[in-house]
C-alpha cells in the first residue's frame, strides 16, 4: 500500500493488519476503504456491506443468508426459515421460533398469523374439530359467528366419488413419480372439470386403486358441487414423453382429463428445479410471461389468476394472482382448463422449451419465440390458422407493453438500423485511414522531398475512440506537417504530443 492509502487506513481508525486480513479473506478491497464502503465486526474484520453480512459477530456471505421480514434481520441458511401467511394475505418468511411464538394458525406446513390470515387463503378455524381446513370443508353455524365441519351438514353421496379438498396422507405425503435416478425438474398438474357422468362413474376408492394412489379426486369450492372435480396428479419428474405414457395407458385417467369444463375450470401447472428457489426459478424465465398472457389472454382479468407486471406477481405473490411464486416452486394459474391429454401434453412441452431457453429478458424471449424453429413450430400446432398465428404475436407485444412497459413499435427497429448503418460508416472511415497512411509511407519512402500536406477534416473529438475527453486544438481545413506516426490507425502532427486518428485528415501531394 502506498503512503495515502495508509494514512486512509489510519485516519479511519483502521490497523494494517486488520484491512490486510480482510483483503486476503475476500471481505474487502483498498476501493472499498477509499469509498467508506465498509463496516467491521467485534474482531474488526472489516467487510463490503453490499456482499457480506454480521450476523452474532460473524461474516457471511450475503447469498447464503435470509431475510426475516418480522424481526428484519438476516440469518445463515442453518437457521430454518417458515412461510407465514400476514393478515392481509402476504407471505413472508420467518424465523420457525418467531413464526410459533406469533402465529395462531398452522395448516400443511405455513403458519397463519390470526383469522384474516386464514380468510386470504379460504382457510377457516373449526370450533367443533379444532383444526384448520378449506372452507369448502365447513359451514357457518347457525349463529353465525362461527364454523362447523362440513360433514355434519351434507350428504355423503358425493364423499362416494371425490375426497375432501387437498387431501394429506400424513403418511406418504404428496405423491412423487420419476423416471431417473437423479430427478432434476418437476411438474404437476390440477386439472378442474365439471362432468356429472364421468365424476359418478368411478367410486373414489377404486379411482385410488385404478391409479394406483398416486393421483387424487378432490371437491373444489369453485366448481360445481353435483358435477364438478378436481384431478391432481403426482410431482411428476419433468420427461414428458414418460409422463404421457403413463397417463396414455390408464384409461380412467384419459377420460377424466377428456371430461367436459366449464368456464370455472382452470388448469394450473406446478413446476420446479432442484436447487432453486421459486423466486430463482420465476427470475430465469419470467421474459416468457407475456407469451402466457397471450395465450390466455381472457383469463388476464380474472380475479382468481389476475395478471400482473413480472414486478408486481413478485412484490404481491398473492394466491390468487397469474402466476404464484411458492418457496421451492411456481405455479401457473392463468393457464386455462385442460379440454383433453394432448392439450396438456402440449402445455408440458411448451414450459419444457421455456426451461431449456430460460431468459429474463421480454425481448431475449420474444425473440427466441419469433427465431427458434422448435418455438415456432410448437406454437404453429396449436395455431394453424395464420391470421391467429400473427394475432398471437401481437398479443405477446401488447402484453409485455401493457404489463411491462416496453415497446416493440417501429421507431426502435428503425434507431436500431440507424445505429447499424452509423458503425458501417465508422468501418468505411478506418479504411480509408488505412489506405491514407499507406499512402503516405509509400510516398515518403519512395519519394525523398515530395510535398506531402496533411489537411484536417474531421475535428470532433466524440467521433474518434481517445481515452478521455480530447479538446483537438486546430481546425478544419489546416495543414500539418507530420513529425510521427503510427502505421495503419493515427499520426503526430507538429507541436502536438497527442497522436490523432487518420480519418480526421486527409493527405494531399
């Protein structure tokens, strides 16, 4: 370290030891200290904030800690996070000790903060049973002042054909199904329909036995109580051809996905990557959510999957957004009810092409969209029709102006030419410097006593690559004569001790 890096050092109350220590361990550079970038534990370790965190006296590397939004504090991935639902329906992640001690409600591993927690995810308290379930599962007693489980109230004719909502082996947990011996993606589907005859034409227990436990037939509040069901099928390891050729030999399966819908129906898609987050995996692919709302744009107002800018889906992540981003995976709610198994099959290998081009860049996206042929020719199969085909795209620009606020219009194509044909030109100036200086050599050498003149051309220094701001000090139209150069790119002209670009001159004999 220099003499007035020292005095820094020294004037921050800072030992060289301490700064060298830091510096060797990768907590801190001599920029840093400059700056006043820097903070310093108990042991005085200094460290950058922007990169390191002290957390009980020690640095940690800020990628591997959490935030805890109730204490506003961060803490090492050892210490174990809980989702907590707020009462006004955001979810937060806090500490599981903070969560127990202020938390009233647990359901299926999320904590609820009070009762209005519960109402944001149709979740209600049950004072005959004690726990909590979907409200689907209760009724208001006639007091009205609170909730009874459902059973009491209703026949069990329907119970015949369909569990309970999200059903939960304590045992077995939700259902799994790969292929491979080290799975890395995942999908899941819920399938919604409303279909009297086929709901009716298997009894519950023999649809478990008919796909073997691992899909469910569950009631859904939003659908109709007499016809209408939901399929949920098992994280299925994400290879589309093995997944369909499962569903493709069960025959109970294929007629409950063909089943009849209803405009209450929705198809979500659950997907997730080993070793990313949810919010990891939304950032690497969220330049295709304007294709999704496109491709479902009559569901983009609906309350239950309302759309939102990329921003906003992960500011609120509420439930009943476009696209829900949970802990360890997405779920996309916009998409629309499944009408058969070759429609969701095309679904699984749109979102597998999207995981195999991730960006998160709306134009990067569009572009793989418009340019690669597996994109294209995916897309053409569900839009024959040309016209709807060009409508489709055009959906997908007006939704990423309209949520994203960025604009394909002609005027940025045309600034995009206009910058192409403008480094064309700065090409055909290097040449021509080139040819210049050639020129000259050739005349110099050659040719003892010609008179050459250099007469300057071209004066504007924000042309021309200098290091730095460059005040050129002559004119258009004055003649130099040379005292140095340098072969193929600049010249010294006399009393300058700057070299300048050929191009600004030209050479005359």
């Amino acid at each position: 370290m220099n003499k007035s890096e020292l005095k820094v050092i020294e004037e921050l109350g800072l030992t060289l030891e301490q700064v060298q220590k830091s510096i060797n361990l990768g907590y801190v550079n001599i920029d840093d200290i400059h700056s006043g970038n820097f903070e310093a534990n108990d042991d005085g370790i200094v460290y950058n904030p922007d990169n390191f965190v002290n957390i009980d006296g020690e640095i940690h590397d800020i990628g591997s800690t959490w935030y805890c939004d109730y204490s506003q504090r961060r803490y090492s991935d050892d210490d174990y996070s809980v989702e907590v639902i707020r009462h006004d329906g955001r979810s937060e992640f806090w500490l599981e000790d903070i969560a127990e001690s202020n938390c009233e409600y647990y359901y299926e591993g999320t904590h609820y903060e009070d009762w209005s927690a519960l109402r944001s995810h149709n979740l209600v308290y049950t004072e005959d049973t004690n726990v909590v379930m979907h409200d689907d599962d209760a009724y208001l007693c006639d007091s009205g002042d609170w909730f009874q489980y459902y059973h009491n109230s209703r026949s069990s004719r329907s119970n015949d054909y369909v569990e309970d909502y999200h059903t939960y082996n304590e045992d077995t947990g939700y259902m799994k199904m790969n292929f491979t011996n080290n799975p890395t993606r995942f999908i899941g589907f819920e399938i919604e329909k409303e279909d009297y005859d086929v709901k009716t034409s298997i009894y519950i227990d023999d649809f478990k036995d008919a796909t073997e436990n691992l899909w469910r037939k569950e009631r859904d509040g939003s659908l109709n109580d007499e016809d209408g069901y939901e399929l949920i099928s098992p994280t299925f390891e994400f290879c589309v051809d093995e997944i369909f050729k499962h569903i493709r030999s069960n025959q109970v399966l294929i007629d409950h996905i063909d089943a009849d819908k209803s405009r209450n129906c929705g198809g979500h898609i659950h997907v997730s990557v080993k070793g990313m987050s949810g919010k990891e995996l939304f950032d690497s692919i969220k330049g295709y959510v304007p294709l999704f709302y496109a491709l479902y744009h009559k569901r983009s107002d609906i309350h239950f999957c309302q759309a939102k800018s990329t921003d906003g889906l992960k500011s609120d992540n509420a439930k009943y957004q476009a696209i829900q981003i949970l802990d360890n995976r997405i779920e996309f709610r916009i998409i629309s009810a499944v009408p058969n198994v070759d429609v969701l099959e095309w679904r699984a290998l749109l979102i597998e092409l999207i995981l195999n081009n991730p960006t998160s860049c709306f134009r990067t996206a569009y572009e793989n969209i418009l340019k690669l042929k597996e994109f294209s020719t995916h897309l053409r199969k569900a839009y024959p029709d040309n016209d709807k085909y060009i409508a489709l795209k055009t959906r997908i620009k007006d939704m990423t102006t309209k949520f994203e606020n960025i604009n394909f219009n002609v005027s940025k194509f045309k600034e995009l030419q206009n910058k192409a044909e403008e480094n064309y030109q700065l090409e055909r100036n290097r040449m021509i410097a080139k040819h210049n200086i050639d020129k000259l050599l050739k005349a110099i050498s050659s040719r003892t006593g010609v008179s050459v003149r250099v007469v300057a051309t071209n004066v504007d220094p924000e042309h021309w690559m200098f290091i730095g701001r460059v005040d050129v000090p002559f004119s258009v139209g004055d003649v130099f004569k040379i005292t140095d150069f340098k072969r193929g790119c600049a010249i010294q002209v006399e009393g300058q001790e700057l070299y300048f670009p050929m191009a600004m001159f030209e050479i005359v004999e």
